[in-house]
C-alpha cells in the first residue's frame, strides 16, 4: 500500500513538471516578449494589430496607440492589441 502511494505521488510530480515545462513556462515567456514589444513601441516604427492591421505609430499614450494606416487615415488601438512589428 505504501509503494503505490510513493509511485502516485511521483507521477503527479511527473505530470505537474511536464505542464509546467509545456504549458506554463512558454506562455509567460511570450507574455514576457510581448510586454518588451510594448514597451519599445516609438513613433514611426511599423506594427501589426491583432486585427491585421498594418500601420506606422504616430503617437504613444498610456494605454493607446495611434497609427497611421496606408490610406493617411489614423485610428487609435489599445497597446496590448500590437502583436508584432512589421
């Protein structure tokens, strides 16, 4: 009875350092690099909206953005909606 205790109990650890390994470390590692991005985010440089939307960032706010598109139109997106430069 004991050992089949010891051994769920190492499997549970197994399974936790494997989630953990696989699930949780690469998603804070991504939200590590995305808040960098932000954080980087100047006027001029060109970035891409989660909603695929290309554009050159005219001006930074607190927690906005506003980019000039390719029309010459501007529109304002909340920071965390920049995924990427482009």
């Amino acid at each position: 009875m004991d050992t089949t205790l010891i051994y769920i109990i190492i499997f549970l650890a197994v399974i936790f350092v494997m989630f953990y390994f696989f699930m949780i470390r690469p998603q804070r590692k991504k939200q590590k690099e995305h808040e960098e991005l932000i954080g980087q985010l100047r006027s001029g440089a060109r970035v891409i909206t989660a909603g695929g939307i290309y554009g050159y960032v005219e001006s930074v706010s607190q927690d906005s953005v506003v980019l000039k598109v390719e029309s010459g139109a501007t529109i304002r997106v909340t920071k965390s909606s920049i995924v990427g430069k482009a």
